[in-house]
C-alpha cells in the first residue's frame, strides 16, 4: 500500500512497510488512486515527491503474485500480463501530473520499479545501498511497448540505455548520476528523502500552474505519450 502526506506544498507518496514494494493489483491500484486524488487537488505550487521505507524502493512486479494461484503456466503469464496492464495508467497519470514530480529512491529499483521511478521529472538516490536494473533480458520476458517507450524517453544517451536494458547492468547511484539517469546521490536513505524534500520546497516556490507543467512536461516526451494514450490539451496563453 502507499500513504500520501502533505508538507506545505509537498505532498509525500510514501510505499509503505519494510517488504519489497512489489507491484501488484493491491499496490497498483493504490498507487493510481493516489495519483487521481492528487491530480484533483493539485494548486499552483504543489510537488509530489515519492518514496519508500525499507530497503527497496520497488523490486518490480509481482512474480509470486502472478504465479500463485495459477495453475498453468499460460494462467500465470495471464495474471502479468494483468499487472502490465494496469501499471499502464499509473506511469500515464505520473507523465500528465499537474505538478512538478521527485523520485527519493531509498534502495533497489528494479524492472517496473526502475520505470515507476523515471517516471518522475527527478530520481535522487542513496548510494550507500541499492541499484538499478532492469532484469527482463538475464529473465527472457520482452520489454511492454510503454516500457520501452519512457526508458527510451528518460534515458537518452544511447550507450546507458544499451547497458541498462539490453546489458542487463547492475546501476549504483554514482554510475547512474554519471549515465544521467539519476539526478543526485546522497549518503543514505534519510539525506535523499531530505534533498528529495528541499528540492521539493525550491520547486513550490514557483508556483507554477499544474495544468501548463503538465502540458510542457508531455510535449518534451511524445513517444512515450502517444503508447501511453496522453494527447496534448489546447490551452490558452495567459498572456
């Protein structure tokens, strides 16, 4: 599950308990509710910043979930297949937030997890523990059409998306801030959240009108929007 705080004008998604923050219906679903009520009470100067307690900020989907209760091995593949599906929206609301958004990633992010977190406009992590990776290539499971289109989106220089996706690499925080996937590393789980949060404050502080970030914000990304069913919205200039 997730909870959702606000400081001034950070509001603090938070995936909650000291597990994996694997990604399944329950999660998925709590975390898309979470984002429609944000979105609904967004205001000039609002910032979501999203973090996680324990040791990962998310090791991806559901495996055990997905292969559970099923009794074939297509069953299984059906209830992925359900996951993917449904982390859709949420990756579609984050792109198309009225605010500007932080990713504090506290520990391990990995497959959907590592999506979920570039997702955000910042990803600031620990370096003390923790790494990117995307596992699908060492799993043989092929990279969903949206997958492809905000890891090509977010990470932009050709060699860093050939290691992370196709090599398969194991990211620390300093070799991610070099790769210009991650923004900042900081010494432990505490000081990210805590840059995590002043970036937050200084982002406020402009306030800047939601639903014009969100516009511009989708602009910069057409290809990953156009998989994800985001269309622009004509709005008129203030000017």
């Amino acid at each position: 599950m997730c909870s959702l705080e606000k400081c001034g004008n950070v509001w603090v998604l938070t995936l909650t308990g000291d597990n994996e923050h694997r990604l399944n219906p329950t999660l998925i679903d709590s975390l898309l509710s979470t984002l429609s009520r944000l979105a609904s009470q967004a205001t000039p100067g609002s910032v979501l910043v999203t973090t996680a307690h324990g040791r990962f900020f998310s090791n991806g989907f559901d495996l055990a979930w997905a292969s559970a209760a099923a009794s074939t091995a297509a069953a299984a593949v059906h209830r992925l297949q359900s996951m993917v599906d449904s982390l859709k929206p949420v990756v579609a609301a984050l792109l198309s937030l009225p605010m500007p958004t932080v990713a504090a990633v506290n520990g391990h992010a990995c497959a959907a997890g590592l999506l979920l977190a570039i997702s955000h406009d910042y990803v600031l992590m620990r370096s003390d523990r923790g790494v990117l990776y995307m596992p699908e290539v060492d799993l043989a499971l092929p990279l969903p059409d949206y997958f492809t289109a905000v890891m090509r989106s977010k990470i932009r220089a050709p060699a860093a998306l050939r290691d992370v996706v196709l090599g398969g690499a194991k990211v620390p925080a300093a070799e991610a801030v070099k790769m210009g996937i991650v923004d900042s590393a900081h010494d432990s789980a505490e000081s990210t959240v805590e840059a995590a949060m002043r970036l937050g404050e200084q982002l406020a502080r402009r306030k800047w009108m939601g639903e014009v970030y969100a516009e511009i914000r989708k602009s910069l990304y057409p290809d990953a929007c156009k998989v994800l069913g985001l269309t622009q919205k004509a709005l008129v200039s203030k000017i």
